[in-house]
C-alpha cells in the first residue's frame, strides 16, 4: 500500500503566472441546467501551474515532451531540502545528500518557497542551483530535477544557464511543486506525466508522490 502525496497547484482563473505570461482562461461551456452535462473550456499556456519542461523547450531539435517514452516521467524520486539556503544553492548542499541521490531518477529541490504561492513575492529572491550545482546534477544521469520555485533560473534570466545544463542532459525540469514536507529523508515514486500534445514544449501536470506506508 502507498501514500499518494499531492505535489501540484490548483489551476485557478486568479492563479501566478511567470511573469509575461497570460493567466489561464476557464470558463463553463455547458451546464447541467441548460445543456444536460456540464463541460468546462480550457485555454493556458503550456508552461502554466505545476508543469513540466521538455528539452524542446529551449534547445533547437532537441526531445519534445511527446517524444520521450512515457516512462520518462516517472521513476525513483528523492528530495534534497535546502529551507535554509538563501540565494544561491551551492553544490555543497548537494554532495552533503549525494548518498540519497544516487540512483535516483527525479531530485526534487524543496527550498519553501511554495509557502509565497499568491504572493507578489513568490516571483523574486528564491533560492536557484549555482551553474556549478546544476551542472553536478546534471552529469547523474537523471530522468529530471524538480522545484516548488516557479523556475530553475532566476525570474527575468536572459541566459537561463541552469535549464540548459538539464535540457543538454535530456533531463525535465518540473516548476511550481508545492507541498514537498512529507517527502524529506524519504525514497519516493514519482510522476509527472504530461498532456500529450505535438510538438510539447511543455504541459501542466499532476505532480505526485507514491511513498510507502
């Protein structure tokens, strides 16, 4: 038997957007009342909410989120808590749990910032990977790396030096998790299985963890 730990953000018409991002539109197509059987329209960008990375994403030819297999988006997970770092994320804080990520298929980053989700301030000032840091994770052979941040890089990053050094690696990167307390010294299933579209650069997801009771 497992525990199925909800990872993701509520999609909501007054929900945080990266910032130039239009915030999602949902609104009632049809009613019980008038129609018989309600239906609801959808309209966001792929990048909305608790969502997923694909390589495509940034990288010319590289893997949409339709061109991974599926089983790409679920694997062994494990959680690296770095509440007390405040700015950047240095690779020490990583080799101090090299012993829980090694073998593992997702890392999860829990920095707290989840806590500022509805507020102005969730946009700016959380803690992001040194290039040093993310490039370590990315030489582990991993599926995919996850944060409860709302990017890998800075808000506003022309560069985006860590979401390349994953996207190089065929890694995914997984943003805007939320809920990440259970987890903390603990082995994992994780999934983040994506809409599967042409061409996803992208996609909302229902992030979860499966942990054994």
């Amino acid at each position: 038997m497992h525990r199925i730990v909800d990872l993701s953000h509520p999609l909501a018409l007054d929900m945080p957007v990266y910032p130039g991002t239009e915030p999602p539109v949902i609104r009632r197509a049809h009613t019980l009342e008038r129609d018989g059987f309600a239906e609801t329209s959808l309209a966001m960008y792929s990048h909305t909410g608790t969502h997923v990375d694909a390589p495509s994403h940034m990288l010319a030819s590289a893997p949409s989120l339709d061109g991974l297999e599926v089983g790409h988006f679920v694997g062994e997970g494990c959680l690296v808590d770095v509440t007390g770092c405040a700015g950047t994320i240095q690779l020490d804080a990583l080799r101090a749990s090299e012993g829980l990520i090694s073998g593992a298929s997702f890392v999860l980053i829990r920095t707290g910032w989840d806590r500022y989700w509805g507020d102005a301030g969730y946009f700016s000032g959380f803690p992001v990977l040194s290039s040093e840091a993310a490039e370590w994770l990315a030489a582990r052979r991993l599926k995919g790396i996850g944060f409860d941040a709302i990017s890998a890089d800075p808000v506003g990053a022309s560069d985006f030096v860590n979401h390349l050094h994953f996207f190089r690696a065929g890694m995914v990167i997984v943003e805007n998790l939320r809920g990440l307390e259970p987890l903390v010294g603990r082995r994992f299933l994780f999934s983040c299985l994506p809409l599967k579209f042409a061409d996803a650069d992208g996609s909302p997801v229902r992030a979860v963890a499966l942990l054994e009771r």
